[in-house]
C-alpha cells in the first residue's frame, strides 16, 4: 500500500478520530502489522502542510519522525514516473502532484492507495482505499 500526504497529515494536526486513525496506522508499521510506502513528495507535502498550520520547526520534525517509522519504505520519483505521471493527468484529469502519487502506485506495482482524495477513484489502473475504511488493528 502506498499511504498518500492525507494520512501523515491527519496524524499530525488532527485531534479527532481521523488523527486516532492516522495515528494507529503508525503504531500498526511500528509493530511490522503493516508495510507501505511513500514518496520523497509525501514528505515534501507534509512538511509545507504542518509548517504552514503549525510552524517550520514543527514541520521539519514530523518529517524526521516520517522518516523514522519502521516498515515505510521510500519509493523514487524518476525518469519512468515523470513519462507516467502526464498522461494520468491528461486520461483522468488529475492534478499533477495526484498523477505522481498515482503514477508511482501504478509503476511501482503497488496497486493500492489510502487516500481521503477522491480523485483517485478516477484512476483504473489503481484502487483507493479510504481512511475510515482502513481495517486498524
């Protein structure tokens, strides 16, 4: 599974039970009850979201403790994501930072999402599963 911004988002500023369901998923990878993945994009996104929300310093050590979560393995942004990524947003009209979460799901053969985003219900080639659906044990 690769885990979208949303979900490092939510564990990181909110308070109620997404937060709690983001939160549990971290503690799910801490005890090896999950393996995903993510991009050096997730990370970027998160870092300017909680700066913003928050402040840079805050911001900066969410992604020193992303980086720090067992079982989350960092997958590469590169030449074959940059072909793939324009042509998901051209066939399912996405934007371009989703085309490159979608593309590395598609390249990378992860098949799966967990996304709050919608859009990527859109993309065929990749299945979205929702926050309040992801089985937290």
């Amino acid at each position: 599974m690769y885990l979208d911004t949303n979900v490092f988002i939510y564990a990181a500023l909110n308070r109620e039970e997404k937060g709690k369901r983001c939160r549990k998923m971290m503690e799910m990878l801490g005890r090896g009850k999950l393996s995903c993945a993510i991009s050096c994009l997730v990370l970027d996104e998160v870092a300017w979201a909680v700066s913003k929300h928050r402040d840079f310093n805050t911001g900066m050590k969410v992604w020193g403790d992303i980086l720090e979560v067992p079982n989350l393995k960092i997958v590469s942004i590169d030449e074959n994501i940059a072909v793939k990524a324009p042509s998901l947003m051209d066939k399912y009209r996405l934007r371009p930072r989703d085309a490159i979460h979608a593309a590395l799901v598609v390249e990378n053969a992860i098949g799966t999402i967990v996304s709050d985003d919608s859009d990527f219900d859109r993309v065929n080639e990749i299945q979205r599963i929702k926050l309040d659906e992801m089985k937290i044990t």
